[in-house]
C-alpha cells in the first residue's frame, strides 16, 4: 500500500508594527480552502507564484483547482483574494489579466 506524502510549510511572519503571525499551509492540497470556495466565481484573485490576476472560476477544474496561467503551475496555497493583494500591498490598482502586480513594486 503506499500513502501520499504530505508537504506542510511553515514559518513566522513579523510586520513592520511588530505583529507577528504563525502559519502553516498543507502546499501539495489541491483543493480550494473553504473560504474561497465560498466566493463567487467572479472573484478577483492575486497567485503569490506568477503575480498575476485572474478570477476564480478561471482557476476551478472539477474539485481542484491551480493558477489559470499555463506558465504557472501554483496550488491554491499561492492564492489571495484581491482585497488582500491591495491590502497588503497599498496599491490601489484595479485587476486586470495578463499583467503582472509584483508585491515588491506595488507599495
């Protein structure tokens, strides 16, 4: 019989205000989590990976999903939702696809 390896990442992120924050993210899960699951198909998303932006629908095929550009190969683990992305990022920038939004350049 063999089993599935599981791939846990792990690590701490400190922010500038000396917030911490504890993460821990199965990488190898191929399913969305239930949070964006949830989301309308319309959802504008931001892949860690690539930098781009798509909608989720796009990133949906069957029970799994992956980034939607054919150059990417990111899990839902590198997803974020928009809002998150200009959260973050301090950008005010409305999504568009096929163009790249670098989180470095962005704030």
């Amino acid at each position: 019989m063999t089993t599935a390896t599981q791939t846990i990442q792990q690590g701490v992120y400190q922010f500038t205000s000396g917030e911490t924050v504890y993460w821990e993210v199965d990488t190898e899960r191929r399913t969305l989590p239930a949070d964006l699951d949830a989301c309308a198909p319309d959802q504008w998303m931001w892949c860690f990976d690539c930098e781009r932006a798509f909608q989720l629908d796009e990133a949906r095929s069957g029970a799994e999903a992956h980034c939607p550009y054919t150059d990417c190969e990111a899990l839902p683990v590198s997803f974020w939702k928009w809002e998150s992305y200009r959260s973050f990022s301090g950008a005010n920038i409305v999504p568009t696809h096929d163009r790249m939004f670098p989180l470095s350049a962005a704030a």
